[in-house]
C-alpha cells in the first residue's frame, strides 16, 4: 500500500520526538511540525486506521511495527540526506529543508547509491 508523504513526515517527526522526549504527543507534533491540533488529530486518526499507530488512553501515541519501519526509513533518509548537502557546502539549515522535500520522491536505488557513496568517499 502507497503511504502520502505527509503522513510519512508525521510518522517520521514522531520518531525523532520519541527519540528525543521519550514519547510522543499530539501537541509536540502539532509544535514540530507547525500545524494546528485539529491537522494532528486527523493525521492520527488515518495512521490508527491503517495501523501504524496507537493512542492509549491518556493520548500518548507508540508507533507500531508497521509504522517504525516506514519512520526509520524517512528518517535514515533525512539524515543521510541532509549530512550529504551539508558537505556540498549546503547551509545546515536549508540542507535540512531541503532534506525532508527529497526524502520522498528519491528512489531506493539512487538512496542506496548515494548513501554507498557517503560510506565510501565521503566517511560515516
């Protein structure tokens, strides 16, 4: 099944959250990504429904196994993407922008050579 892109980026930005705090909230979200409560709220819904989240009862969301996969992915993407255009000379800043628009339409075959490339010239 075909995921949209932002809700890879919500799956994405719920990883990184996770990583950070320790868990997730839909308000944290909402501050990352800079979207009203109500778009957080509708995202959750949809990732629920195609099981790649739950809620507990007090709002706190856990990324299931489905969800973790696609989050690492974006997220491994986002990272290797972004340490390549900053040692393009890329401000850290925009490199980080432009990142997350690339993370999307690259193709696993280009990810892979390029991240193989970043391995072998450029260092870890």
């Amino acid at each position: 099944m075909q995921i949209l892109k932002s809700s890879e980026d919500y799956l994405e930005t719920m990883l990184m959250l996770k990583i950070q705090h320790g868990y997730i909230r839909s308000i944290d979200i909402a501050n990352e990504l800079g979207v009203t409560k109500p778009s957080v709220s509708y995202a959750t819904k949809r990732l629920r429904e195609n099981g790649y989240i739950i809620m507990d009862k007090d709002g706190l969301i856990t990324i299931t196994g489905k969800g973790l996969r696609i989050a690492e992915s974006m997220y491994e993407r986002h990272k290797t993407l972004s340490k390549f255009l900053i040692r393009l000379g890329v401000d850290p800043k925009i490199a980080q922008e432009d990142a997350c628009k690339i993370e999307h339409d690259i193709s696993e075959e280009t990810f892979r050579a390029l991240r193989s490339h970043i391995d072998n010239h450029l260092g870890s």
